[in-house]
C-alpha cells in the first residue's frame, strides 16, 4: 500500500479527475504556497546573505569574504534588521510562487501521462520545469523586488523600490532577469520534485521506510542537495542581471549566456558558485520543510501524497 501512494500514478497523486472539485484545488494550491511561504520566513536571513555574496567584487577577481564574516559584518554595521531586508516581497512571492510550482506539478504530470501514457522520469522533470518556469514568469517583479531591497538597509519600501525600478527602466524592468530565473526555475522544480519523488519511491521499495515523516524528511533532504548542485551557477546569473548596472562598465550584461560567460572570464569559474555554501544552507533546509509541511497539509486536507 506504501508504495502504492508513492507511485505518481494519478490515482495515488490526488489528481484523477481533469476538473476537481473547488474546495480541492483550494487545498491543492493552498497547501504549495503555505508550505513555501513557511520555509521561505524561516530561511530568509540566508537569503539575504546569498545575494549579498553572490554580488561581491563584480568584473574582478580577488579573496570573497565568508559567510560568517559577511554575517557578523551585517549585524554590527546594519543591525539584525538587515537579515529580514526584502520579507514583504519574499513572502508575497512565495505564496504565488510556491502555490503554482508545487501546485502544477501534479495536473502537469496527469496531463503528461494522459498524452504520453506514462509517468516515467523523464516526464516527471517535464512537469517539474514547465510549472516551475511559468510560476517565475509570473512572479518575476516580485523577486526582483526582494533582491533589490536585500542589497540596500536604508530601505525605500516595497512601493517606493518599485516605482524607482520603472522611473530607472520603464515597467519593463520588473521583468529584469526573467529568462535566467525561469531557467533556474525549470531546473530547481524539476531537480526537487523529480528527486523528491523518485526518492520516495526507492527508499519505499528498498527500504522499510512507509509513508510518513522519516520517509518525507530523508526524500526531502536528498532533493535539497540535487537541486542547489544543479541550480547554483542558474542562481548567480539571475542575482546579478537583476542588479546590473544601466553603464557598459562591469556588471553589465546583455543576457544570461553573456553574463555567464563575462563572470567566468573576469572572476574565474568558481564564481559560479558565489554564495554556494549559503545557497546550500538556505536551498537544503528550505527544501526540506517545504516537503514536510506540504505533506503534512495534504495530508489535513485529505489529499494523498505527492
């Protein structure tokens, strides 16, 4: 029975009719931006560190500072506040965002094994990428929000950030980055949930884990540690095209293949993975409560597993 709802059959997933009830799809959707909105608060401190890191000496190359060091540097000249710079964004955005990419994960993947008739791996990562790349296209203002307010503590607000954004670059420029981040997006959600629920499956056919927490929390950390490998390098192109400069001096880049290309070229490869460590201490706990209370809320609204 363990393995059975595991199975991503659309029976055991919940999804096994093409137009559910309203109350279902409420739970459904409800439940992905709730379980993302938590991990995202939680985390956001590591957040904040990330891109601070992933923006250090632009167009050159020398020693980076630390995580640690950049966090006791934060606190004593910003203060503690300076760790929550963009929470109003973040969290708006991740109740969007979460609830559409875990949200269409499951109807993706029905559609695909209606068309396919299959719901092998490889159709698993089609879901996961075309419902974590249109959830960013359609929150993308919102993160580069949130990224611009983590890199300044003598904060405008949200409202003031964006009116600068379209005095600085028209309306427009809220979509600054939108083709790197749907990338990183595709990729994450594809990278999580593929592993996510891959790993369920053999950690249930293997193992004497069943369905429950253990299971959940092992499976989520294992999509934790795929997805920030895979994502990483994605994650840096985003940060920086969404802070580029409007001058052709460094840090201005035409699109995402140029911006990674430049950053290799004047930085060094390993600057792809600016911020890694961060990247990892926020993607890999933030993964793992994301799944763990996603489930949990699936669960008290009497929907099946993932």
């Amino acid at each position: 029975m363990a393995a059975e709802s595991t199975s991503g059959s659309t029976k055991a997933g919940g999804w096994h009719k093409l137009a559910p009830p309203a109350t279902t799809v409420i739970y459904h959707f409800g439940s992905s931006g709730i379980s993302v909105a938590i991990a995202t608060a939680v985390t956001h401190p590591l957040d904040v560190i990330k891109v601070r890191l992933q923006m250090q000496l632009v167009g050159q190359r020398g020693p980076l500072t630390g995580m640690g060091q950049l966090f006791v540097q934060m606190l004593k000249n910003e203060g503690p506040i300076s760790l929550y710079l963009g929470l109003a964004p973040a969290l708006s955005r991740s109740v969007l965002y979460g609830g559409l990419r875990l949200g269409l994960y499951e109807p993706s993947k029905h559609v695909c094994e209606l068309a396919f008739g299959s719901s092998n791996i490889l159709v698993k990562i089609a879901s996961g990428a075309f419902a974590g790349s249109l959830a960013t296209a359609l929150t993308n203002p919102l993160e580069v929000l949130k990224v611009r307010l983590q890199m300044h503590s003598s904060s405008r607000g949200v409202i003031n950030e964006m009116r600068q954004v379209a005095l600085e670059g028209g309306v427009i420029a809220l979509w600054k980055g939108v083709g790197p981040a749907m990338t990183r997006a595709a990729a994450l959600t594809s990278s999580q949930l593929t592993t996510y629920d891959e790993s369920k499956r053999a950690l249930v056919r293997w193992t004497p884990l069943e369905e429950g927490f253990h299971l959940h929390l092992i499976s989520s950390m294992l999509a934790g540690v795929v997805s920030t490998l895979i994502t990483a390098p994605m994650d840096v192109v985003k940060t920086r095209l969404m802070l580029q400069t409007e001058s052709n001096g460094p840090g201005s880049y035409r699109n995402g293949f140029h911006c990674a290309y430049q950053v290799m070229l004047t930085e060094g490869i390993r600057a792809l993975y600016k911020g890694g460590f961060a990247t990892f201490a926020r993607l890999g706990p933030q993964t793992t409560i994301i799944f763990v209370v996603y489930e949990k809320l699936r669960e008290l609204a009497g929907l099946r597993s993932i």
